[in-house]
C-alpha cells in the first residue's frame, strides 16, 4: 500500500474506533501529536488503538515506553506498519 | 439538636475465596493465605492474566430448590453472607423491621453471558432465557427480602468499586434517621467472564497474584465474594442485650469528576473523603490507628491513595498501620467494601490487623506502616476503611471499637428538603422546569421526540445514550434551578445498566477471542457508568451513585437522594432516571422482568433537590416541597397512603401513576385520595422504567406553576410500592438562623 493511502486508512481508523466522529480525516495531520495536547487522547485510547491497528493490520505494537514512540503520530504509526510489512 | 443514634455492629457474615464465613476468612486472613488461583468458573485461557480469586460454590447447596434455574452466583453469594449476618447477630429471619442495602456491579451477569451473547439463536420462551430473570442489579435485593423477610426498604446501588461500601453508607443513613431498626448493609459480586476480560483488556491485571504497594506492582487481581454488615441504632441493640462488635461512626461518598478508569493523580478528592469520614465521627487524623486501603495493587490506584493519605495524616503515617486485603482476597469489585468493612471491624473487635499479602519489596515512593506476612496483634481504637471505584464515586467509612465513647458533633438541624428544578426527556422532547407539566395537559400534542443529544463532541465521544441522557437531563435540571455543578451529586436510576453495550463486548469476544476485546468500551459497561460519565462531564463532585429497581428505579433514586440531603451530606443534588431505547431490554429483559412487552417507550426525568436554607442562601426559587417518601414492602401499601395528609380541595390536588399498567385505584379506594384527580403518567409519557422519575418531575411542574398544591405520586415494581407526597413550598419562607 501507498504510504499516504496506509496514513488515511489509520486516520479513518483513529476516527471510527476512538469515537472522534467529531473529526474528519482532513483534521488530523500527519505530524500532529496524538496524546497529551494534540488530539487529547489517553491511556484507555492507546490501548483501544494497539487492539484496533492489531486486528486490521495483523501488527502487534509493543508495550510501554515504545507504543508511544509509535503512537507520536499518524505518521509515527504509518512508519511502524510499513517496518513491519518489511521485516 | 442532638446527636443521632449510634450505629452498632452487632453481626457480620462473609464468603470469599478464603472461606465460607467471616471468620473463617479472617482466620485465612490473618494466616496469610492467599485465594488467588487459575481461574476454573470459565475459559480464561489465551489471556494475559489466568488467575483469580474465585470460590468453590455449589449455588445448590443454598438456593431454594425449585429456583435453582433462576438465582445467579451473585444471589447466592448474597444469601450465605445475609444469613451468617442475622444468625451472628442472633435475628431470626423474619424478624422485624428490617431493611436491607445491597451494593454490586455484576448482578446475574455470569449467567446472562452465554444467553446474551447468542441471543438471535435463543427463543424467548427457551428455558436458558429464564437465567436472566437474575439479570438486573435489583434482582438479589428482591430475592433477599423473599427468604429473609418481611423487610421495611431495600436499596440497591451501583458506584462501582466502591459500590457495598455506599450500601453500607445508605444503611447508616436510615438508622441515623431513625428510619431503620435494623440494616443488612453490604455486597455481592460474582465472577464473570465479561469482568475478567475486560480488565485484561485494560492490561490492569497482573499475571501472578498482586501485590499492593509493592515497587513491583503490576495490577491487580479479580475476586468473588458477598458480605454484610448487620447495623442497629445502639438503643436497639442494647434493647435485646445484642453483642456490639463496634460502631461506624462516620462516612462520605463524592466523586472525582475526573476521568472514568483514572483515578485523580494528586489524591484529592479521596483526602476529601477521608477528611469528611473523619469529621462526622468526630475524630482527629491523630486518633486513627488502622487504615484498611482500597490497595488494588495498580501503579495509579496504589500511588493515588498515598498521596491522599500522606495529606490528611502527614507525619502521622510513621505511626498509623495501613494494610490491603487484596492481595489475598482478590479485588471483589461491588463486594470489596463490604468485604473490607467486615474485616476492619473484626480487626478492632479482636486486636489483630490483617496483613498485606503480597507485598514483598515495598514501593519506597509511598512510604507507609505496612503489616507484612501475617496478622499482628494490634488494639486499634479507630480504623478507616476506603473504596474507590471506576467513573470516579469514593466511599470512606470510620470504625470505631466498641469501648469507645462518641465523639461525634451534633446533627445538622432537620430542615425541609424542596425540588428547585427539573427536567424531561421524552415525547415532548426536553423539557425544564414548569414546561414539564407540558406531560400533563390532555390538550398537549406531544410528538418531538428526544432526538440527538447535543453535547460537546470531545468530552462525550465515548457516550452511550444512556450517558447522554443523564449527562443532559442533570444538565437542564440544574439550569432549570440556576445551580451550578460545584459539591452537587447526582443519583441516577436504571433499572437495567447497558444491556446492548455489553452485549456488544460479549459478542465480539465470542467471535474475536479475549485478545480483541475492546479495552476502551469495557469502563462503560458498569451499571454506573452513565453517572459517573455525566459527573465528570459537567463537573459534579459530590455523591454520584446509581440505584436499580426496575419500574421505580426514580423512586428508589429520589428517596436514595432525600436521605443523603436530610443527613446534610450534601446540600443540593440531581436525582432521576433516564431510560433510552435499548432493543435488548425492550425485546427480553422487560417482559421478562416486568411482564410487558407492547408499545414501549423512552424517557428520562431528573430533579434539583435541594435542603431549604440552601436554596435561600443562593436566592434559588422553589417548585415544590417533598412532604414525605417512603417504600413499602409486603402489603404495607395501604399503610402507607393511609399515613400522609389528607389532599387539599380534590381539584387542587392530584395522583400521578408513574408504572405502566399499574392501577392504583384498588389502593387508593377508601382512602382519603380515592376521589382525587389520577394522572396515569406513562399514558402521555411511554411505557418505560423511568416514567416514575418524570411522574415526579410533573408533580413538582403542576405545584410549581400553580396549577396545583398537593401531589401524591404512586409507583410499583414486584412486591413493593413507593409512595412520595409533594406539597407547595411555603409562601413566606423562613429567613436563615
């Protein structure tokens, strides 16, 4: 897949499993930070968004200090994925 | 003015995985043995976390024969504990003057599970569906006033985790009422799949069996157990020359409104409830030896409490013992409190503290007195008991031994309690204030519905309906009283909790696996949630509890509400109950639970309720006065409408009928409202559950526009009646003292 159609797919995901029907792909940006002040998300969405990317992408985010390295941003995630699909 | 009753405790009874009987647990206890095991209840297999404490149960052995389909474990549990109660307190079943408050979380769900989660393939007469009759959270309530009876009330309430200890707080509230001659205070949770997966879900299990305060902490550990308290105004107790194991001298319930699975990181608010615990014994933070803590073992819940406790003792933490339970015991959700409570008051009765088991290395960031391995002999004076729980309700109770005097201050003065704002949600859309006697006129087409429920997208994305309703109804009612939400609580019915949500999560798990259940909807399932959701989105910080029972599920709110208020806990609170559409409830539960199935509605009905100098104070109006609210159980019906004032002139007065079908004419012939004016509430308002609570909202409306002075509101659900008289408030208010 495209790196810019997998960023769009995990916005659309981001949108329908954390309940941020309020929000449409357009608003998040690729960069913008997930947690803390960016789309306000916390702890109980990172471990709905680890569920979510596992069961629709087939990969498992580690626990702890890395998930949220990788959960900085779309693009964060994006990049994880595309590892993955390479290892 | 005047001190009220003392409460003794003159009996406790328990099952836990540590044993059948309070005593046997706290001998286990003490012993440090520990009752988390491999899980054997259901296929916990393919989790992180495979372990709990569960007990060996043979529901059989203690459930009435031809009913054997139709208790759940929780019921069961319940019976054992209630009983060893009033045998330890030597009343016989049957005895009089009885009430019982229950608390819990998971009622029959572990039975409900496997019917709910293939429910397409399930017929409805199919014998399996019967399991549910178990279902709502009032079921075990009910079944304990069966076998135990003839009771006077029953409460059931839901704050989560801290969900018995609340319970016990109602029975305390009763007694220092002079309500109540004798409680049955406590709890029941059995295990059930739905909990033990979403707790792993939320990775808040630890794998081994947990460790509180421990630096290696890493969650904590499910349980099972019932437990109650048997509480008795100290006159009655030494009436019958009862043993007294020690006295509850004082308790507080309030809310975070914080976050629904977070606790509040700096330990306020439970500081709060310890400070508060504290001041209605009459005791210093100087005078407390023992504190039994909520220590789930989680990194956040562990961290969270010390820093409460390390506010309200300070340097007094070098001297006082603090020890968890669940370390061995297991965390027992709705049952923990009581649970807790029961072992604290053993723990003064018999000079013994229980230890923490499980901790091994403890955590040098939360530097307390531990009791490590076994118990030790200790004569605590003064011991607190703390629960906190999911969407953020704690509960502090303060125990005292037996020899000691009372200390506690004089009662707040009894002063009249009066509805200052309402709202509606139903076939007339939102309506505040007067408008909702809108419901009452024949003339008044009502068809706009409730529609989508504006709230803000962000902090409500994760709202169900349910949560959406009570979030708004609160909202309203509180504008319609021009209250604002700082130190108000909120007691919200539901008769049912959120049937469709959950079984969402049990079908994705059957078709999923464990692994994929959904950690982010879990929080929501409790009976609580929509409370706790709508306390936190508009802010409420004081008592936020959620009560169950069926068709009066408002009722049992409003009276819930009226005792906290009389007590003067709080000074103003939003009491309802919001019942919207759910396809579950409306295709099995009700007809099942109530028996009716045609034509069902939705709706909500939500009350500002307020002590009088309170609303003076703030310069609020009055819509009504609440002249008296009472519940009756078996047969006292009559008794009860027998009992209030006669109406006024029979145009200026009026019945409202809030429970669908209910004709209330049979009880109403020969009194001295047979001939008043009867409004059957869910003719204009639906057929639902909560048509009792918009009963109420409409009576405080017609008084509160003039349109009448007097309102007997009527509701019933099987085997009791709740009868509520509301007046017009007085003309020439009395100014503060």
């Amino acid at each position: 897949m495209e790196l810019a159609a997998l960023k769009q797919d995990i916005k659309r995901l981001l949108i329908e499993e954390l309940d941020l029907k309020h929000l449409s792909a357009e608003d998040i940006a690729d960069d913008a930070p997930l947690f803390g002040d960016g789309l306000g998300l916390d702890s109980l969405d990172a471990l709905q968004l680890a569920m979510a990317l596992e069961e629709r992408f087939g990969v498992a985010i580690p626990a702890g200090d890395e998930a949220r390295a990788i959960f900085a941003s779309v693009a964060s995630i994006a990049a994880h994925l595309e590892a993955a699909r390479q290892a | 003015m005047s001190r009220p009753e003392r409460i003794a405790i003159t009996g406790v009874g328990a099952i836990s995985a540590l044993g059948q009987g309070a005593r046997a647990s706290w001998r286990a206890l003490l012993e440090g043995r520990r009752g988390i095991r491999p899980v054997r209840l259901f296929d916990a297999g393919g989790q992180h976390c495979s372990v709990a404490a569960e007990i060996d149960l043979r529901l059989e052995d203690v459930v009435p024969a031809a009913e054997r389909q139709e208790w759940s474990r929780s019921d069961g549990l319940a019976l054992i504990a209630a009983r060893e109660a009033l045998a330890d307190a030597r009343l016989a079943a049957g005895a009089a003057g009885l009430s019982i408050a229950i608390g819990g979380t998971t009622g029959g769900m572990f039975e409900a599970e496997a019917v709910l989660s293939t429910l397409e393939q399930t017929p409805a007469e199919d014998r399996a569906v019967q399991r549910l009759l178990s279902y709502p959270l009032s079921t075990t309530g009910e079944r304990l006033a069966r076998v135990l009876g003839p009771v006077e009330r029953v409460a059931t309430v839901c704050s989560a985790c801290s969900s018995s200890a609340s319970a016990i707080g109602q029975g305390a509230a009763w007694i220092e009422q002079g309500r109540a001659r004798a409680v049955l205070a406590g709890g029941t949770d059995g295990l059930c799949s739905l909990t033990f997966t979403g707790f792993n879900a939320l990775g808040a299990l630890d794998a081994a069996p947990c460790r509180p305060f421990d630096a290696e902490r890493a969650g904590l550990s499910l349980g099972e157990a019932a437990a109650f308290l048997l509480l008795e105004p100290e006159s009655a107790a030494r009436a019958r020359g009862a043993r007294v194991y020690g006295w509850l001298s004082g308790w507080a319930i309030a809310a975070e409104a914080h976050h629904i699975t977070h606790p509040e990181p700096t330990g306020e608010t439970a500081a709060r409830l310890l400070h508060a615990a504290l001041g209605r014994a009459g005791r210093t933070p100087g005078e407390v030896d023992y504190v039994n803590a909520h220590g789930t073992a989680t990194r956040h819940n562990d961290a969270m409490e010390w820093r409460a406790l390390d506010r309200v003792f300070g340097a007094e933490l070098e001297r006082l013992f603090v020890s968890s339970c669940k370390g061995q015991l297991g965390h027992t959700l709705g049952a923990a409190g009581a649970l807790e409570a029961v072992m604290t008051v053993l723990a003064l009765d018999q000079a013994m503290l229980p230890p923490t088991g499980g901790l091994t290395t403890p955590d040098p960031a939360l530097p307390l007195r531990h009791v490590r391995g076994e118990g030790l002999a200790f004569g605590a004076n003064v011991a607190l008991s703390s629960s906190f729980g999911f969407g953020g309700t704690g509960c502090v109770l303060c125990f005292e031994k037996a020899s000691l005097a009372d200390r506690r201050p004089e009662a707040a003065p009894r002063e009249p309690l009066v509805i200052t704002g309402a709202c509606c949600l139903g076939p007339g859309g939102v309506l505040e204030g007067v408008d909702c006697a809108r419901h009452a006129l024949p003339d008044e087409t009502l068809d706009a519905g409730v529609g989508e429920v504006e709230l803000d997208a962000a902090r409500s994305r994760r709202f169900d309906r349910a949560a959406r309703w009570v979030a708004l109804g609160a909202e309203r009612a509180l504008a319609s009283a021009s209250l604002g939400p700082a130190d108000v609580g909120l007691i919200a019915g539901s008769a049912y909790g959120n049937v469709e949500r959950s079984v969402e999560f049990l079908r994705r798990v059957a078709s999923r696996g464990p692994r994929f259940a959904n950690p982010a909807e879990f929080p929501h399932l409790v009976p609580s949630a929509a409370a706790g959701n709508a306390s936190i989105y508009l802010g409420l910080s004081g008592p936020v509890l959620t009560v169950s029972d069926l068709q009066t599920s408002g009722e049992q709110a409003f009276g819930v509400a009226l005792d906290l208020l009389s007590l003067g806990l709080t000074s103003a609170l939003v009491a309802g109950s919001a019942e919207p559409s759910d396809s579950v409830v409306a295709q099995v539960l009700a007809p099942l639970c109530t028996g009716r199935s045609e034509g069902r509605g939705e709706g909500a009905g939500f009350l500002v309720i307020e002590r009088r100098q309170h609303v003076h104070g703030r310069g609020g109006r009055e819509l009504a006065e609440v002249l008296r609210h009472e519940q009756a159980w078996s047969g006292g019906a009559e008794r009860l409408i027998a009992e209030g004032s006669a109406p006024a002139a029979a145009e200026r007065a009026r019945v409202l009928v809030g429970t669908p079908g209910f004709d209330a004419g049979a009880l109403l012939a020969g009194t001295r409202w047979a001939d008043v004016p009867r409004l059957e509430v869910s003719e204009r308002v639906g057929q639902h559950e909560a048509a009792g609570a918009m009963a109420l909202c409409i009576a405080a409306a017609l008084i509160g526009s003039g349109q009448i002075d007097h309102a007997l509101v009527i509701g019933r659900s099987p085997g009791r009646i709740y009868v509520t008289e509301l007046g017009a408030p007085a003309r020439d208010p009395v100014s503060a003292p």
